[in-house]
C-alpha cells in the first residue's frame, strides 16, 4: 500500500440490497476514488445487529448481498480493502476505551442519532448499542487511521464527534489517530425516492436496488411520481418536483436531449410514458452491466465470502497495529 | 479443572489499595470458597478507567499493588484464577453485543449505577463508559459463565440486570449462559469506615488499608469515632455506635472478653486507649502475616505480574471459547 495516498473509509449496513441513493451518494465516488486513496470499505454487521438484535439471520442475508452490490457496481477487492465489522473485534474493543471519553448527555445531543431514533419510533427504549453508535463509529473510523470520512451532509454530526474523540485521546493519552475529515461527495448526496417524498430508502418501499431486474425497474419508473396534473399528453406539464426528470438529470448523459424534452414537456404533447420509457432506458443502460457481474459472482457465494475474508484479513492486521499504539499510549500495554 | 465444581466470579477496581472493608466484605470469602468452587478474580481495570480515563498511570500503578493484597491475604494463584480486565478483548465484544439487548431507559433505572453517579458527582456528564458499566459486567459475569456472584447487597441490582440480559441472549439466539446467582457473603458485607459515618472507602479517608504499615493502623485505631460524651474514664460510655466495639465485634476472636469489656465500659472505668489498644493488637494479629506475605511478593514484581498474566491466559482460552458459543448463536460466525 502507498504511504503518501490518504486513507478513505466508508460502508454499508447490511439491512437491504443496496439502490440507486447509495449508488449516487457513495457507490459511484467509491470506484472512481479507489485508485488514488487506500479506500477501506466496511459492511457494518454490528451495526445492523444494534437495530435488529433479533433478526441475526437477516443480517447475515445482506452481508453476502451487499458484498455482491459492491463487486457489482465495480469497487475492486484488489484495490479497495472490503471487511466485515463483527471480524475485527479490535473495533469493539476501541469502542469500549472511547466511552469513557463521551458523556451520555454528549450523545444525547448528536443531531444524527436523534433523527435516527425518531425515524425507527425507538423513543426511550432505544437499544443501547443504538444510542452509542457515535462512538462505535468513531471507532471504525480510527481504527484504520483514516484521514477521509465521505458522508452525506446528515451524517455530518457524526464525523464532529469523531473528530472530538479523537482530540480527548490525543490529548489524555499521546497521539494515535489523525482528525478524520468528513467530505460530502460533489454530485446529489441525497436521492429522492420514487415518490418524491423522501430521500430514497429501502424502508419506505420508494428505492430501485441495483440487482432489480429489467421488469422490476420497469414496473418501478412506470409508477414514478410525475406532474399528477399533466392528465392529457397534450397539456403543458411541469418538471419542477417531477420526479422522472429529476432522475434524468441525474442519470442521463445526454443532458441537451434531456433540455430538449423538458422543453416539450413544458409546451405539451410530451407524455409520462415517453419520458419514462427513456429513463427506463437509461437506468437500465447503468444497472444491467451491474447485474451481469452480479450474476457471474452470485454462481459462487463461497468465493465472494472469501474476497471478503481477503480484505477483513488485512483490515485486521492495520485494527491489531492501532491497538498496540492504543495500549501503549493508555497504559494498559502489559505484556 | 473441576467441571462439578461452581464456577464463581468476583472482582476489584484497582482505583486504589484494598482495605478491611474489602477484607470483611469479599477477600475473606474468596480465600474460604477457593478451593470448592471454580474461583476467577478480576481486576477490573478497563471499568477502573472508566471512571479514571484522564488517570492510566493510576490505573496500571494498581493493578499491581490490588494483586499483591491479593496473594498477601491467601488467595492462591495457582487455585483461583486472578485476571486482568483489560486483557481480555473477548469482554469488550461481548458488551458490544449485550449492548443491543439493553436500553437505555433501563439503564437509566439500575439504581446502584444511578447511586454511583450521585456518589461520584458526574450528574449529567457522567461519562457513557461508566453509564454502561452494568452491561460490561454483565460481559464479565459471563464471558466465563461464572453460575455464582458474591456481591454486595447494593450490587444486587446489577446481577439482575446480568440475568436480564442472559435471559434475552438465550431466548433470541441460543441457550449459552447459565443465569448467574447474586449471593451476599454471611458476615457483615459493610464493614463501617473509622468515622462511623459510612462504610469503610478509600476515597472517604475512613479506611485501613491492608497494606498500612503498623504505625499507621495505630494512628488509624487511636482517632476512632468512640462515644463522644466518653470523656472521662470513670463515667459510662455507650457501646452502640462506637466503633472499636463494633470492630472488636467483628475482628476479636475471643468475644467473650469483648462482651466483658462491653460491661465495663457501659458501668465505667474502662478508657477508650484501652479498648483502642486491644483492638489495635486484634487488627494486628489479622494484618501482620499479610503484610510480611506483601513484603516477599513485592520484592519482585516481575514475578506478581507473571502470576497475573499466566491467570489471564487461562482466562482467555475460556473467554475465546465463550466468543465460540456467542458467534454461533449469533450467526456471525463467518469464518
């Protein structure tokens, strides 16, 4: 690995396939960043598990799928280093030496996990390994060193409280880590969903996953939301907030043609099939290459759990160098 | 190892030397169970840092001067288990694990953490680290699936917090914990501090610590709370309440004397020197053969720290083995 590339770390919880809102908020800037950064890319397990302590068996479903949406969407596991978060119980331990440097009412405040716990209805009974996933977090950030935390803007929060941990470790003990910086990628961090209600999301049944097939896709776009006055094909309708051009602006190369067809829409006689059919068309052009790779990997879980193994082992080398400089600065270096 | 026998866990922080309290309260009854029960004795030092994170030198400086009162009260390194908290990552996995089972308005009801943060004046910045402790301990407890807790009877809540989470853990994944047994040791479990005013506790300065040398048990023994309306020796003093009594109480081995000089002291013509006297050669007789065991063990303390970690690999083959069970169960044993 070359010393003078920074060190990315970014992942997935693996409670759902994977859809197009993570391919254009990090999928997409995790392939092109490969190359230049040593990228790390974690399936977060023991995260997942903190929501859904009692479906293990869910979890372990999605961890072999969102192996495959990675090899699918092109992030290299001979470049990239792909691990799983519940192998490296050197996470777990650095997350247990970062409580002591938080306080419950610091936790309390983090704008990110407020939000979190009132979307999943946790309310007061929000598990506690939910609530500390600030310094869980932090953890996997660290214990790799990495410099460059890509985020959504939401996410944010998270990356100060890292960044505050740090500082007190630094601090109190010598210092380990590097202040990771969050980044939020360039282009549409946030993908609305088909409904154009919220944010895409595999919980609000308004995603396109990236190993939906052809039919899927289709049956999909045909109910995107659209301009729900433009009844007749001849009427002018509206692109503003509708949700298929949003999503060809986005998605389609050919932005002039895209100009072109907004024009007509607006004056008339464009209707929501023709629009929809082209993005069909393009959407499919970006997913099919997917899911064939998909497709070839998907003939031999065995290996793709193996690739994931690779990389976890690696991961786990860097996690077992953190804990001896993290011992050693803590004391607790004792033979 | 005796597979009949039960297997019992039992600890300390090492936030400072033991003292009489400790003696009366625990060391006693491990030196008396050893040898029919599966003894491991923890030092419990990711938990003394918890509450100690700014202080690691502190922490480390105790954990040796906690094992020399160890082996200088009896308890037999090579009979019981004596391990080191923080050398066992499989304890911080675990926790990570327990954690989701618990919430955190459970957490916020246990009422000796709840106690803990009055007596420590943490209020809200209580650092999460500590608020957690109860699921650590749990991760303690059953990491080597100890069937039996001597504790305190203000520790009580605690052991039932660990049942909680035991019985969560089995009915979700699989039956891997036995459900551990919360016992208050016979004998007076809070011995009172010299001031009468609360148990014995370092960080009140009412204690004696097992390692004080003999002038410091005398100058301990001779500012003893007594009866303060005792001013003259002729005059009846009170026995309720008066320290040196309830200590002869409890250290004299001849308590037919001590009842004689409870009658002399309540008719009169009994001085509080002469009480202090005798008990000061009581506490004595008990502290000197541990001090001289002290003296031999702290002449190498390269040695002491061999003992402790050769406890702690044992411990870690049955922590690793305990990781087995859970990772299973969990079914996040990947590879």
């Amino acid at each position: 690995m070359d010393a003078m590339k920074k060190i990315i770390l970014t992942g997935d919880r693996p409670s759902g396939p994977l859809h197009l809102g993570h391919y254009v908020g990090s999928l997409k800037n995790r392939v092109a960043m490969q190359h230049d950064h040593q990228q790390y890319v974690m399936i977060a397990d023991v995260q997942a598990l903190s929501a859904n302590a009692e479906s293990p068996e869910k979890v372990r479903d999605n961890v072999l799928q969102v192996m495959l949406d990675y090899l699918a969407v092109g992030i290299d596991p001979t470049v990239s280093t792909i691990f799983l978060q519940s192998m490296i119980p050197e996470i777990a331990e650095l997350t247990i030496y970062f409580l002591n440097l938080v306080t419950v009412a610091r936790l309390q405040r983090n704008p990110t996990v407020k939000e979190e716990i009132r979307q999943k209805g946790f309310g007061a009974s929000v598990p506690a390994g939910f609530f500390m996933h600030p310094v869980s977090q932090a953890a996997d950030i660290t214990i790799v060193k990495a410099d460059v935390v890509p985020v959504g803007e939401d996410q944010m929060p998270l990356i100060e409280q890292c960044c505050e941990i740090v500082r007190s470790f630094n601090r109190i003990y010598a210092p380990v880590f590097p202040e990771p910086r969050g980044v939020v990628p360039p282009q549409g961090a946030r993908l609305m969903g088909l409904d154009g209600k919220a944010k895409m999301s595999k919980s609000l049944g308004n995603a396109i996953s990236l190993s939906d097939p052809l039919d899927e896709l289709q049956k999909k776009v045909m109910s995107m939301y659209t301009d729900p006055n433009h009844v007749h094909v001849a009427s002018p309708g509206q692109v503003e907030g509708n949700m298929v051009f949003s999503y060809l602006d986005i998605f389609d190369p050919n932005s002039a043609e895209v100009e072109e067809l907004k024009a007509h829409y607006r004056r008339g006689g464009l209707g929501d099939v023709a629009i929809k059919k082209r993005l069909i068309g393009v959407l499919d052009a970006l997913l099919s290459p997917m899911r064939e790779r998909r497709a070839v990997f998907a003939k031999d879980p065995g290996a793709v759990i193996e690739l994931l193994k690779q990389g976890t082992l690696r991961t786990r080398e860097i996690a077992a160098q953190t804990m001896i400089d993290v011992r050693k600065a803590m004391q607790i270096d004792y033979w």
